[in-house]
C-alpha cells in the first residue's frame, strides 16, 4: 500500500488541470492591469470633478463638556466647607495620637482664663510664657509675608501682564479706546521723553506727528480704558508744557565752536507760549498702529496725506481748528471768533450826516 501511494504521488499533471492554473494566473494579472490603468492618475477629467470629503459624523464627535460657572456666594460657601474638611482631618488624627495637638492661643487678656490656677501660682512665669509665644508668632507671619513678596522684577512682569490683557480684551471686544491730542511744541526733550515712555508703559500705541511750520502737533493715543484715561491725565494735568519739572527753565549744556549749537540750544528751550488740549476721545473698532513713534511733515497738506493713509485724514482737520491756522488748500476756518463779531458791529453801525441826521436808503 505505501508503494501504490508514492506510485499515484509521482502521476504526472492532467493537461487540463493545467491549463486551469495558467488561465487562472492570467486573470489576476489583467485584473490588475485594469486596476492600474483605471487610477484617476491616468483620468484627465478627475481635475474637472469636485470630489466631496468625508466628514466626520457629529454623533461620533465627543460632545463638548459644559463648563458651570458658580456665583460668589457659592465659592465662599465651598470655600468654607474644604477649610472645615481639613480641620476635621486634623482634629481625627489628633484624636488618634498621630500627630500632636497645637499648643492653645494664648493671650495677655485670655491667659489667665485658659490655664486656669496655674496661671495663678506663677502668673510671671506665665506671662513671659505668653509674651515669647505672641512674638513667635508674629515673626512667623512676617516670614511668610517676606516668603510671599513678589520681587522687583515679579511686580513688573505683574503689572505688564495686567495692562497686556487688558489691551486684549479691548481688542477682542472690538473697543479700542482713542484719545486725539492738540500740543503746540512738542520738540523739547524733556516732554518727548515724556510721551514716548509712558505711552510704552501703558501698552499704548500711536504717535505724535509734527508739522513746525504751523506750530502745530497732532498726538494720537490708542489703547485701554484705564491707559487712556491715565494718559490723558498725564498730558492735561500732571505735565507742565511751559517750563521744566522744577518749575524753571532748563537748557541742555552746548559745546562750543560747533556748527548749529546756537540751534540746538534753542531747540532745548521750554516755549512759554506751549499749551495742550484734548480734541476728542472716543473708541474704534480695530487698532490702527502697532507701536507709539514721532513723525514730522514739512507741511499741513503733507501732514494730512500721512494721516490719510491710515484713514484718520479727519484727525488732522480737528487739529488745525483748535490750533487757530487756517489751511488754504482745504479752506478749513474757526466756526466762530471775536473779529467776525465785530466786523458785523462795524457794518451794522448807521452813518450819520453833519445835520445828525440818517442818509436816505437808495431804491
């Protein structure tokens, strides 16, 4: 039986069996010829077709987790329920002589009635007992209070944080507040100096342009409500734009045998005829200046195309109202003075003849 076994093993193929595996090879290859063929790398209108993307299903997305924002008579309470857990943790674990018990409070007015007849056989003992004890633990709150003081640098870092997220949510909110300013001299160092540091302090961007031929400087200040308001104080009230910070005079030290020191001293010089005023303040909607620089113009219409460019062509024009100058290329003029006033006196005043009598009005 295991001859006739290796007899049939060793049988040659069946023609037909075959011809059955070769047809069977060729298919699988023609099927993927066709696959390959039929890729849209070969279609020249799949760039022609908008193929839709699959979208994730919202019911399978995690629905969001809603955040519960509780009252402040709802935090105090919770507040006050987490202290008197962990007061009850350490009283059960005093109780279970884990830990020790605290020494008692004492004080110079409830010593007597805590100890009791001790403090009554040596009520001096005692009292030192009790003056060592309060000072203890009054130098302890003081190195706490050492231990939680925030450095020179964490103070800073502190109060810049503090206006950054304010000018944020300012911007966030779509309220940038604004404050246009009118100053008349702004070349002294000393008041530039003034302008350019505060403005960084407070986050407030802007700038101060300046036209010397009228006299004339537009100071722009954007930023928080609260900057806002502590640099229009600053300009209106705690700067003094006739004389120095000492109430006097002061003129930077010049060398001499230089070309232009006469200028540049002059340049230094407070101008007692300098004055400031807010024009207008109000909010936008966006800012339109990302830091707080000084530009001049060499004239009013150069100015205004500046200003233009920033779409604050109107800023400029409430400028030169408050400044008294008339600009002839935009025809701007004072709504109303005292020379138009008495213009009109003169024109309305009768003549009067020799006689004291009135002319005839001509048909």
């Amino acid at each position: 039986p295991g001859e006739s076994n290796k007899m049939e093993d060793s049988k040659p193929p069946v023609k037909g069996e075959q011809v059955d595996d070769e047809s069977g090879d060729a298919l699988s290859k023609l099927r993927e010829s066709c696959f390959d063929n039929c890729a849209l790398f070969h279609c020249k209108t799949a760039d022609l077709i908008q193929h839709i993307v699959p979208i994730e299903s919202i019911a399978k997305q995690d629905a969001p987790q809603p955040v519960l924002h509780l009252t402040k008579a709802e935090l105090k309470r919770r507040r006050k329920l987490r202290r008197q857990n962990k007061q009850r943790e350490l009283q059960d674990l005093q109780a279970a002589g884990l830990i020790p018990a605290p020494e008692p409070r004492l004080t110079l007015q409830n010593f007597i009635k805590v100890l009791g007849d001790q403090a009554f056989l040596d009520p001096s003992k005692h009292e030192q007992k009790v003056v060592a004890q309060i000072q203890a633990r009054q130098e302890a709150h003081l190195q706490r209070n050492q231990e939680k003081k925030l450095t020179k640098e964490q103070r800073a870092a502190k109060v810049d944080s503090k206006l950054q997220s304010q000018v944020d949510s300012a911007v966030a909110k779509a309220q940038v507040h604004v404050a246009l300013f009118f100053v008349k001299n702004a070349s002294h160092p000393y008041h530039r100096a003034k302008l350019d540091l505060n403005a960084r302090q407070w986050k407030i961007t802007g700038g101060v342009l300046e036209c010397p031929a009228v006299s004339t400087c537009c100071v722009i200040a954007e930023g928080s409500s609260q900057a806002i308001s502590k640099y229009i104080r600053l300009l209106t009230v705690r700067m003094n734009w006739t004389t120095g910070p000492d109430g006097g005079e002061i003129e930077d030290d010049v060398g001499e045998g230089k070309e232009g020191d006469v200028e540049s001293a002059v340049r230094h010089k407070f101008d007692p005829t300098n004055r400031c005023e807010l024009v207008w303040q109000g909010m936008v909607t966006k800012r339109n200046y990302n830091h707080f620089s000084f530009q001049a113009g060499e004239t009013p219409d150069q100015c205004r195309k500046i200003l233009k460019q920033k779409g604050q062509a109107i800023y400029w024009d409430q400028v030169m109202q408050i400044s008294g100058n008339i600009d002839s290329s935009l025809g701007l003029k004072l709504a109303y003075s005292d020379d138009d006033d008495e213009e009109e006196e003169e024109e309305q005043e009768p003549t009067v003849d020799a006689d004291g009598n009135a002319p005839m009005a001509e048909d």
